[in-house]
C-alpha cells in the first residue's frame, strides 16, 4: 500500500488566525508583527552557500556529503501551502576521498498541498512525483519565519518564558509538532520539527536563522543553517528577499498520480532472479531450503512488493538473509521490513552497530511493521568475506576495500553462474547516453577489486541502470582495451 500523506500536513494550517485574540499581545504576535508576516502571502528568498546530501554519509559515523551551492532561489506561496525550490551545485571533494568529477548538478523541486515533484532541468523537463518528499518540504515552508508565525497564531501555539525569550509550540493534526524559539528582539531563532523516514525514524529537523535584516515587508535573516539527522543539510547565506512575488504551483498530472510499485523478475540462472520495475534493483537467490535477497532499498513499500514477488516465483520459501551492499539510505530503507519478515541481515561489520543504534527511535509518525511487531534484528556482520552456503550453492560477498563512495560496502559473487551483483560501484548507462569524459573511480575500484579477487565475471548484475551487463562493458567504462589488461 502506497504510504498516504496527511491531508493535515498542508490542509490544517488554515491561515485565519482564529481563536488566538489571547496571544494577540504576546511575544509571538510582536514577533510576528516584526517579520510582517500578516502581510506576506508569497516570499521569495535567493541565497549561496551549501548543500549537504542526507542519508549518504561514506561513514555512519560523518556528515552528510557537501556540496557548493552558487544559486539557491526558494519561492513559497503561504495560502496555497506551495513552493519551488532551485538549487545549482556542484559537489565537494573531501580530502582523502577519490570521487567522481563534479559536475554542476540543477536542482527543481516542487510541493503543493499533499503533492511533490521534481523537473527534470534537461531533456523535455518532464515532472517526477516524490510522494516521499511531502514532509520534508512541507516542513520547510512552515519553519521559515513567515510560516512559522502563520502556522503558530493558526495552531493555537502554547508560549512560556525562557532565558532571553520565549518558546512557542503547537501541533499541526494528529503528527506533526513545531517548537521555536523567539529571542528578546523578537525574531525566531530557531525550529524544530520531526519528520517520518524510513531509516532513522522520528527525524528531528532543526532550523537555525540568525544576522536579520530588514527587507520591504519586514525582517528575515541572512543566514539559515538547517540539519537533519544529526547533521547539516543547509546551511545559506541569503542575499535577497522579495515581499509577495507572484507564486503559482499547481500539481501537474505527473505528481498526482505517482507511479505504482512494481517488481519485475528477470531470470539470470537456475533459481537466480534479477528483480526490477523502479530506479533500485535487488537479486534474489534460492538455496535449497530458503531465499537470499541481495539489497532491500528505498523503504517498506519497495520491500512488500519485493516479498509478494518473491512469493511468487519462488514460492513456500521463507527468505533467510537479506544482504545489505552499504547503509546509504536509499540501499537500506527497506530493511526494517525483512527484519520484521524474520530475515538475518547480512552487512558489512561497522553497520550493524548503527542499524542497531538508529532503529531503536521510535516511528510514531508512520509507523512500520517493524514499529508495530517489535522484533528484534539478527545480524550476520563481517569484515572482508562472508560465505552463505547450502552445500549446492555458495554466495560469496566481499569488502569492496578502497571504494570511496562507502566505507563498508560490500558486492555479492556466485562463483557458479559466475555473476556479479553490485550497488553505485558501476551504473550502466543506458543506451543512448553519452560516455563519461572522466573515468569514475568507484568503477575503477570495483575492477581493481574484481582483479584482487580473482573473480571469473561473466555477468554484472548492477542495482542500478537499465540491465545486466559483461565484465567487458566494466571494461570499456573505465577505458580498459584489450591491449592495455
């Protein structure tokens, strides 16, 4: 079932201020009335700074990755509960990384009412729905100043003193809860709200605002520093700000109906399947008397349709082990779903200890099945090779030492079929792409690693991209020609 997003998300914000006359002389109204937010009904604020991609930390234990941001352009419409965001970025390169060329990435994303999408900024601009991403844009119109003040005289806030200020609360439905802080000059300081993800569960996303300045409809600040997760996901300097521009964001088609989670099963061998049907593929294998699922990605309604598939074709087998490629969000999202299905994880060592960490938040705000049974996780953890066998059929996985895209990345062999199945080392590309001008190094790692593994490759069974490919198609993608192995 498709996770359904609240219409009180964007629907119990009715922005009347009704039955607040008894906050009217508090410090929430004199706050209010100092950034002019009875005023605003549309805000377009530009900015440069940084961009930080959540849930792709090379390591448990880092920040999310950096990126430059030259152009930032958020355009909110208040009323409408709408906004577009643009972003140009190009990626940053940490020491002692070895990551692909940066190249300048264009950012168009979009939100109205219980509906997101992005536009493609190439090709023929078409709109993608991101039903996964309601909340959290939801989430950054109602912490901006403007928002918040709205949100807050329309909520029935609650305020108290606190040192040098005051804190104003309040619930939007059933879910979702605002905390801000307002200083003595009367300007927020700060928000924190709690999102829904399906890793980390209940994810506290804080918003900091400093260095305000005064604009044509009020004050806004010049710097806004957002995490999420623990870490930085925003951090903005704002160079402009325009009082009531004209922000019209309808849903297009697209982003009104999302498409349906399908599973498609591809048969590599006997009892190997490669399963499709979205941006994220996984492999499942049958040993004699239960399945292996290779990646559980995204979250828990990519797992339930992956289950039924895996019904089946594969029927009247439980699926023992779920091996897990890393612990980037996207590659693990689905996990908490096959430990509710009684599956052993199967990851590399330092992962167990943060799956273990994180999935004992709680997830109040959509709760899992993994929320509601409460099981507790097995794990099978391991550092460099771990070998799954049924006296048939061995799976071997290997530690992909090296690789900077993650520090506990793993790719799975079967040295029967001799296939190869891997996660973000190598993308395919689809068939009428241009080649890469530079050779990715992740790629690169991955056939050195092939190399030191002495792995006979006859097939790559890539987690994402269009299809299976050949150890020769590796080969050409990172300019290796037969006269040069």
């Amino acid at each position: 079932m498709r996770r359904s997003i609240p219409n009180t998300l964007a629907l119990a914000i009715a922005l009347t201020g009704a039955g607040c006359s008894s906050l009217h002389q508090n410090g929430l109204q004199q706050a209010s009335d100092a950034a002019g937010a009875a005023n605003i009904k549309s805000l377009e604020f530009t900015g440069i700074g940084r961009w930080y991609q959540f849930g792709q930390a090379p390591n448990p234990d880092l920040p999310w990755p950096p990126f430059d941001v030259k152009a930032y352009t958020a355009d909110i419409n208040y009323d409408t509960a709408s906004a577009r965001v643009q972003i140009a970025r190009l990626q940053v390169v940490e020491p002692g990384r070895n990551r692909p060329a940066p190249v300048e990435q264009k950012v168009d994303q979009y939100i109205s009412g219980n509906n997101a999408w992005n536009v493609a900024t190439t090709g023929n601009a078409a709109a993608t729905a991101q039903p996964a991403a309601v909340e959290e844009r939801a989430a950054e119109i109602w912490a901006t100043p403007h928002g918040f003040f709205k949100a807050a005289l329309a909520n029935h806030a609650e305020t108290k003193d606190i040192a040098n200020g005051s804190e104003v609360s309040f619930n939007v439905g059933s879910k979702y809860r605002y905390v801000g802080t307002i200083n003595a000059k009367h300007q927020l300081e700060s928000v924190k709200t709690w999102i829904d993800n399906p890793v980390l569960g209940d994810t506290l996303v804080e918003t900091r605002y400093s260095d305000y300045k005064a604009f044509d409809g009020g004050q806004f600040p010049g710097h806004i520093v957002r995490t999420q997760g623990g870490f930085p996901v925003l951090d903005l300097n704002v160079t402009a700000v325009k009082a009531n521009p004209a922000v019209e964001i309808a849903a297009p088609a697209e982003a009104l109906k999302p498409a349906a989670v399908t599973v498609a099963a591809n048969k590599l061998a006997d009892g190997v399947y490669y399963l499709t049907g979205g941006t994220h593929h996984s492999v499942a294998i049958e040993q004699v008397n239960h399945i292996v699922l290779v990646e559980a990605p995204l979250n828990e309604e990519r797992s339930q349709a992956l289950i039924a598939k895996l019904q089946e074709i594969i029927p009247n087998k439980p699926i023992k082990y779920l091996i897990n490629t890393h612990a980037h969000f996207d590659h693990s999202g689905g996990l908490r779903t096959f430990v509710d299905a009684g599956a052993t994880i199967v990851t590399h060592q330092p992962n167990q200890a943060y799956y273990e960490k994180i999935w004992a938040n709680p997830h109040s705000i959509n709760p899992d099945r993994l929320e509601k049974s409460k099981k507790a996780a097995s794990f099978t953890s391991f550092a460099g090779k771990q070998v799954l066998s049924d006296g048939k059929r061995n799976i071997e996985i290997h530690a992909l030492s090296g690789n900077s895209h993650n520090d506990a990345f793993v790719a799975v062999y079967l040295p029967k079929e001799k296939i190869l199945v891997e996660a973000d080392a190598y993308t395919p590309l689809a068939a009428n792409a241009p080649a890469p001008k530079t050779v990715n190094p992740y790629s690169l790692n991955l056939y050195e690693n092939i190399q030191k593994l002495k792995l006979d490759v006859g097939q790559i069974a890539a987690l994402h991209g269009p299809g299976v490919v050949t150890l020769a198609d590796l080969r050409n993608a990172i300019g290796i020609t037969k006269a040069s192995r």
